[in-house]
C-alpha cells in the first residue's frame, strides 16, 4: 500500500504543530520501539482487501485499504505541566488533515474515518492512540 501521499498531506497539513516526527513505520512494534520524541505520529499499513467487481471481469477489482495513523504525546511534562500537545487537539488536526482527502483523484475515493483506540500509556506520561482510516479505490493492472 503506497502510504506517501497521505504521508506528505499529514506533513502538510501539520507544519504549524512543529511535531518532532512525522513517518510511515512497518508496524506497531517498530514505531514504539524507534520513538524516543514526542509528540509524533506515525502512519501504519494495516490491511488491504479485494473485491472483483461482476460487471468488468475478474482482473477489476476495487480495492479497501486501512491505515492507522499512531499518535503519541507525553500528557505530562517532566516539570508536571500538561504536555505541549494534547491527544485531543493532535487527534482533531489529523482528521482535519485526512477526512475527504483523495490521495490518487484517478483511481480512489476520499478518506474516511473508521475508529480509534487507546494503545498503550506507559506510567511516564507517555500516550500512544491509534486512529484508524481507510479509502476504496480499483486496482490498476496497467500501473504495478
């Protein structure tokens, strides 16, 4: 799944936050295990399904693709002061940023958002969210 463009439309859209990272990651276990800055975001591939479409035959398909859009802030500071950037305010920007937002106006359909979940608040502060987003678009044989 080709993450860049939502990629660069989350950096661009969050320049004014002045977030110390904004980056694709494999998974969940290497986004935590390689963020040591907060606050960050990072954008994870979660699944892809196909379906053929009847009427067109059996190389059409439209494609459903789901990407998480992990979030961490420290909702403490070490001085014991609300972090610099609460989740709600990072939460609210991103789907700002990427609910509507068409990433290929050729072969796909706006993305929507799908739901969110608490990850994990470690006892330093440290709060990881994930929210979870997904868009539809065909599968393009003549473009691999």
């Amino acid at each position: 799944m080709d993450l860049k463009p939502i990629l660069q439309q989350l950096r661009d859209q969050l320049v004014d936050l002045q977030l110390r990272e904004i980056e694709e990651a494999a998974g969940l276990d290497a986004a935590m295990r390689s963020s040591r800055a907060t606050p960050s975001i990072y954008l994870l591939p979660l699944s892809e399904r196909g379906q053929r479409l009847d009427h067109t035959g059996v190389p059409d398909q439209i494609e459903y693709r789901l990407f998480g859009v992990l979030q961490v802030v420290d909702v403490m500071s070490p001085e014991g002061t609300v972090g610099v950037v609460d989740l709600a305010c990072l939460r609210r920007r991103v789907k700002q940023a990427l609910i509507g937002f068409v990433a290929d106006a050729s072969m796909g359909d706006p993305v929507l958002f799908v739901g969110g979940e608490l990850v994990e608040f470690e006892g330093n502060g440290r709060l990881w969210w994930s929210d979870e987003f997904g868009f539809s678009g065909y599968y393009d044989r003549s473009n691999p």
